[in-house]
C-alpha cells in the first residue's frame, strides 16, 4: 500500500472516510464527484485532482471489490464533461480482470453492483 510518506494510521483514517461517505452515498443509490470525495476526507488533505486521492480510491476501490461489494469507486465522477469515472477506474477494473471492452457497460454494471450491495445494509 503506497501511502505518499504518510503513516500508515492516517492514510487509512483519510480510506475510513472516503469509505463512509460513498457508502452513505450508496445507501441512497446515488454518485458523488471528485472534489466531494475530497471535501469528505479530513485526514489528508486532498483537492479534486490529487494523484494521492486517486491512488486512495483505487486501493479502497481493490478492497471492496475483493471483498464482494463491487468497485465503490464507481461511484466517483467527473464534476463536468463525460460524468464518468476517470481512466484510473477502467484501468483497475481491467487489473480486477473486469470486461472493459465496453467501459459504460462495466461502470454501470459496478455501480449497479455497489448500488444493490448497500441498499440492502441496514
């Protein structure tokens, strides 16, 4: 785990966060932008296009996704534009061993996947 010379402890409190505001996210089948990922994170702090906050939401995204939940990071877009995850979220899907051969099928389908995972948590 890359923690940019950060303790271990405080990079995984700034994952802590990122983790319960997309699950709060989740819960309510909603998505969430970059800089608010940032904004929710206290522990580090981030700004929208930090190479550190994607480095973050990848290894939570790995963590998730191994544990059955989906890639969270799905949930995680463009503030403008296209309203997509960045080419980070494709890039470990196809690490994950995910299709991405059609990248809107895969991300929909993670979100999806993420969506019905924590509707369901009480």
């Amino acid at each position: 785990m890359h923690t940019f010379g950060y303790p271990k402890s405080v990079w995984r409190e700034a994952m802590n966060e990122a983790r319960a505001a997309l699950i709060e996210r989740a819960r309510v089948r909603g998505m969430m932008t970059y800089s608010e990922l940032a904004e929710a994170i206290s522990a580090i702090d981030f700004s929208a296009h930090d190479v550190r906050l994607f480095s973050l939401l990848g290894q939570l995204s790995e963590e998730e996704y191994r544990a059955g939940r989906g890639m969270i990071s799905a949930l995680v877009v463009h503030k403008q534009g296209d309203m997509e995850p960045g080419t980070g979220f494709f890039d470990l899907a196809q690490e994950l061993g995910l299709d991405t051969s059609d990248r809107l099928s895969c991300w929909i389908g993670q979100v999806h996947k993420v969506h019905d995972y924590w509707c369901n948590k009480t």
